[in-house]
C-alpha cells in the first residue's frame, strides 16, 4: 500500500493473530494489541480467522490457498483496517490475495480486503503516528527484518523508526541485516542444509553486532535464529518488535 494513501485515525480495528503468533508467541499477539489499545483503539480478534494461507501458496496449492483466503475475507467482514504482526503475513494478504483471484468474480472483494491490511509497525507509524516514552534501561538491540516484510508489505524503516524513538535503545546496524535468515516456512524443512548454514551466517552477524537483543516483526525469522542462537550458545536474546516496545513503554 503506497504510503500517500493515508486512512484516517479509526475508532475500530481488526487483529489478525498469524499462526507462529498462535500457537508459539502469544504474547507477541497481546503485545501488539495492547499497543493498539493504549491508542485508544478497539481491538476485535475475530475467532473465525485462521491461517493466511501462505504455505498453500508457496506450496504451489493455490485453488486451497484460495480457500484459506476466501475464509479470512469472510472472517473480516466491516470495513476496518485489519493489523498483522507479522510482515510474512500482512505480505502475504495484501500482495499474493489479489494474484490469486486474478480474472475471479471476487477479485474486486480481494481488492478492497487487501487494502485495508496493515503490518503493525506500518499502521503505528503512518496511522496512529505514535509517540513511546522509554521507561527502560540502556539497551543495544539489532534489527532483523524478515524478506517478505520487506518485498512484499513495503515495510522497511517503520520498525526502525520506533526503535530509534526510544532514549534509552541504541539501534546497531547490521551490515548483513538484508540477508534471509534461512526460515522461509517450506525451505527450512524441502532444503535443511542451505537453511542451517543461512542462519549460521545470520547468528554471527548479529553477535558481531554487539546487540543484546535482536528485534524481528516476524516470529518464524525469531523462532529459527534464537533457536539457532541457543543451540550456539550465543548470548543475545530475540523478541518480536510488539513485546519489545510495550515493555519499554509502559
């Protein structure tokens, strides 16, 4: 969604939970809808949503990716943005929906789905235009954005932004910050070797940082480099952006 198209400050929004945020990092998902709420936004976690359909889709089956969409559309049905704490995701609805339901009756529905999908730091920035008070000790922390936050939901310097707001955080660059971390959903698992030594890479480069703690939109990115991380011994910790930043600032 080009950033000229501005929403005005809404009084209600949907929470799309994910997955990995269901099953693996539930406090990511409360993290992130307490945000929201401090805002003053009303939050509605629909119990009918379930996954994007992402894995369907870069499983080369779309007519079942289709159906995954079809529900999520259903599942969302008032014309509210729909925030998603996670760039794979938000990529996922906002980008690949419309692909596939290219030359469908519904692809006008799609349309209108996709546009109102926001990654949360997105929506933080360029909606709520937020402003976080750091009540936190002095920290060094280290950016890692996943690949589909980054060429699919268009979301590159909003995380940045907001880690950069806090007194308290120094953000430490990584030279190698734009590497894929090995994950990739499917990859991990069709092609382990070349994702075991992605993520090797990716470790090393984030400990030369000097970085406490690395921070990520996107919990299958935090899921495969602490676990890779903890395996080496490694010292730095990994937390999902949304946990992050209300811890700082409450």
């Amino acid at each position: 969604m080009s950033k000229e198209r501005q929403r005005p400050r809404p009084q209600s929004v949907y929470f799309f939970g994910t997955c990995l945020i269901d099953m693996f990092y539930p406090e990511a998902g409360l993290a992130g809808m307490e945000l929201l709420q401090r805002q003053g936004i009303r939050v509605v976690f629909p119990q009918d949503q379930s996954c994007c359909g992402q894995p369907a889709r870069n499983g080369g089956f779309h007519e079942e990716a289709r159906a995954v969409a079809r529900r999520q559309i259903a599942a969302f049905p008032e014309d509210w943005p729909i925030v998603v704490p996670s760039g794979s995701c938000a990529g996922m609805m906002k980008t690949h929906y419309p692909q596939l339901f290219e030359g469908d009756p519904l692809l006008p529905v799609v349309q209108a789905f996709a546009e109102r999908v926001f990654e949360l730091t997105e929506f933080l920035v360029h909606v709520l235009d937020v402003t976080l008070v750091d009540k936190g000790r002095p920290v060094k922390v280290t950016w890692h954005p996943s690949c589909h936050s980054m060429r699919e939901a268009g979301v590159v310097d909003e995380p940045k932004q907001l880690l950069r707001s806090l007194a308290n955080v120094t953000l430490v660059e990584n030279p190698r910050e734009k590497e894929c971390c090995g994950f990739g959903g499917m990859f991990s698992v069709r092609q382990p070797e070349i994702s075991a030594a992605m993520v090797t890479d990716k470790v090393a480069s984030i400990e030369d940082t000097g970085a406490a703690e690395v921070v990520s939109g996107d919990c299958g990115c935090l899921m495969n480099i602490t676990g890779a991380a903890d395996k080496a011994k490694k010292s730095f910790r990994g937390r999902h952006i949304a946990e992050f930043l209300l811890e700082r600032s409450r």
